[in-house]
C-alpha cells in the first residue's frame, strides 16, 4: 500500500517538474524572440536618427523660429484681452 502511495507521489513529481521544464523552455523562447525585436528596433531608431541629422542646420534652424513666432502669436491675445479686462 505504502508503495503505491510513493509511486503517485513520484509520478505527481514528475509531472510538476516535467511542467516548470516546458514552461522554462518557453520563456526562454520568448526572451529571444523579444531580445530579438529589441536589435532590430534599435536599428531602426539608429537609422532614424541618422536620417533625421542629415538635412541642413538652417532647416532645422527655421522650424525653431517658426515655433517661436506661434509661441509670441499665442501670447499676444492673452496679453491684449487682460489689458481690455483691466480697470
């Protein structure tokens, strides 16, 4: 009886054990699918970055005067109508 007993224990064992392997296996299979679209996402970006310095300074250079003068132009009314607001 005792026997039995031991068996179903080794066999529950097993199965546990067997489980926790094939679940290792596939967390590792998933690691190196993710490490993978890792490198290949730093790639791009790489690529992007090197894209994106290539144009010239001065077109850079105008899309930083043209936010400022929207920035000036979205102060302006607030200035104007606290002005009109006033005493």
């Amino acid at each position: 009886m005792v026997e039995n007993e031991l068996e179903f224990l080794f066999a529950g064992f097993a199965v546990f054990w067997a489980g926790i392997f094939v679940y290792l296996l596939i967390l590792q299979a998933r690691l190196r699918e993710l490490q993978r679209e890792l490198e290949q996402l730093e790639e791009r970006l790489e690529e992007a970055n090197a894209a994106a310095s290539e144009p010239s300074a001065s077109a850079s250079g105008d899309r930083t005067m043209t936010t400022g003068s929207s920035a000036e132009q979205r102060e302006t009314p607030d200035a104007t109508s606290e002005a009109g607001a006033g005493p």
